[in-house]
C-alpha cells in the first residue's frame, strides 16, 4: 500500500543502530556506561565547584551552566533508548518524539550559546585583566545566562512548531535513536519547502553567529598574547583557554562532521552512528577536558572527595579555565 497523507499520526519506530538481537546487550552496555560517566562527571564538576568558594568566579559559573545542561543533553536521548533495547520496543508517542525533539534543540542551542559566553569570558580575562571583574560582574553573568535560555527555547519553539504543520505518512520508521529534526521532516508527507528553509536558515544564524563571536574572541586573544614578549608569559596565557578551546573545536568538528558525512553518504545509518559522537562522546568527555587540564578543578574534585589538595597560587582571570 501507498504511504499516505495521516495527520492522526499517534506513533513513530525508533531504528535505533542495528536490528541484530545479538548485538543489543551489547550497545546497551556501552551506551549505559557512556551515560552513566557523562552525568556522574558533569555532576562532580558542578558539585566540586559549588563546594568550593575559590571557584566562584564567572568562568566557573558558566562551567557549572555547561556541566548541568550537558547532563540534560544526554538525558533527552539515551535513556528513551536504553529503554527501547531493554524493553525490545522501538514505539516513541508523536507527543513524547515531539517533546524528545524540542528539549534535544533547545540543549544543543544551549551548549553553542555557553560555549559562546565562555569564549567572552576569556577574551576580558586576558585582553582586559585590570577590568575583568568589573566587566565579568554578576549581574552580566546571569544576563547572559538567562539571554541563552531565552534564545534557545524560541529557537526550540519555532522549529518544533514548523514540524507540527506537517502531516506524515503512514511509513513512520525514523532511521536514528532519536527524533532528530531532519529525520522528521524527511518522513512527512505534506511539502516541507518552507519548514526546510526555517530550519536552515535558524541553524546557519544560531551556529553561525555564535561560531563567529568564539572567532573574534580568540583572534582578538591571539593578537593579544603576541604582544607578551616573555614565552613564559604567552604560555601561561594561552593555558587559560586550552580547556575551553578543546572542547569547542570537538562540539564543532564533531556537529560538522556528521551533517557533512550524513550530506555526502546520505545514509541516514552512518548519520546516526556519526551522531553518537557530538551527542554522546562530546559530553562524556567534557568532564575530563576540564578537569585534566585545569589545576583549580583538579584541587577542587580533591577537596571535594576528602583528598589533601595541591598547593599553588591562584592568579585572578589567569586561572585555567574552561
């Protein structure tokens, strides 16, 4: 029979990465260690510095942001499909795909938009040290937190309301692990030319503008630690930002990567298993990045664990940092 036009559509099938049985226990195993590391390690960061009154400055406030919304990230997918594999169901409600969808856009959008404000932060930090408590002041960290959510949640609502004009077919399989955007407007029946112009449009201003701000900052930190005549002092420079600087080169790569490769193969499996890394291994290995390069979270998770911390100086706005 045909597909056709149902706009009573009550259920989609989740694919998932493979239809061998045999093969289950074991993509469960790694996706359930891989989860259950992301939300311990961004959970012992956001603990760590909350505990830890050293670390109540501006770029440990985002990294806390960072950590709690990273755990989110994550928990809007995997869970759904650890429960699919332990349950051998692949049925997700429209409703629940919908909400899975929306809270899967509005983290993502979060995470581009703290990466952004973390790039600012350091850009003060080192090009404007002297004023860096003035500028960094509370009132503009919260405002810049909450400009993020706000930002997000109607880039979250516009495209989720395009995917609601939709009416979809009775082939409602989706080829990923979850309701990815794309994948959704693949499936619909009814002309998506104007919901795909929305959704590129909105992509192209919300990653690209932010990718253009962390440019700006760093070319601008760049200039700035060219000018330090000391090597000493230009590697205690740039250290302040490796932290921050690795993970947003891997959110990028690895986002860019899978929309490139899913383009070129345009295998919606390949997309799917390339999607593992930005939505799964990026998070997971945040915690490490920061922690594994950062002396003050280091002598934090130690305080934080009953450990005896290492001694050294703390320099206001040169701290390692995220």
């Amino acid at each position: 029979m045909d597909p056709r036009n149902d706009t009573g559509i009550s259920e989609f099938y989740l694919l998932g990465f493979s239809e061998e049985l045999e093969l289950q226990p074991l993509v469960f195993g790694l996706f359930l260690s891989m989860y259950l590391i992301t939300v311990f390690g961004n959970l012992l960061i956001i603990l760590a510095v909350s505990s830890d009154p050293h670390l109540r400055t501006p770029m440990y406030f985002f990294l806390t942001n960072l950590s709690f919304v990273d755990i989110c990230f994550t928990s809007t997918t995997i869970p759904k499909m650890l429960q699919n594999i332990q349950t051998q169901s692949k049925v997700i409600t429209y409703a629940r795909c919908l909400t899975q969808m929306y809270f899967f856009i509005l983290f993502t959008g979060l995470d581009i938009f703290l990466l952004t404000v973390m790039a600012y932060d350091r850009f003060v930090a080192i090009c404007h040290p002297l004023r860096y408590t003035v500028i960094m002041n509370p009132w503009l960290c919260a405002l810049l937190v909450l400009v993020s959510w706000v930002v997000s949640v109607l880039y979250s609502l516009l495209q989720t309301s395009m995917v609601l004009q939709l009416s979809f077919c009775t082939e409602v399989e989706i080829p990923h692990f979850f309701c990815e955007l794309n994948q959704m407007i693949q499936l619909a029946c009814s002309d998506t030319f104007l919901t795909n112009m929305v959704m590129y449009l909105a992509t192209v201003l919300l990653a690209g503008g932010p990718f253009l701000g962390i440019l700006y900052s760093y070319s601008k930190i760049v200039s700035s630690i060219h000018r330090i005549s000391s090597a000493h002092g230009k590697y205690k420079a740039f250290s302040t930002c490796s932290s921050h600087l690795s993970v947003v080169s891997l959110f990028y790569c690895t986002g860019l990567g899978v929309y490139l490769s899913s383009a070129a193969t345009q295998s919606s499996h390949s997309s799917a298993v390339a999607s593992v890394i930005y939505t799964v291994v990026t998070p997971m290995l945040n915690p490490f990045i920061y922690s594994l390069r950062n002396r003050d979270i280091k002598e934090a998770l130690m305080r934080f664990s009953g450990m005896p911390a290492l001694k050294g100086p703390i320099v206001l706005g040169l701290k390692k940092c995220p």
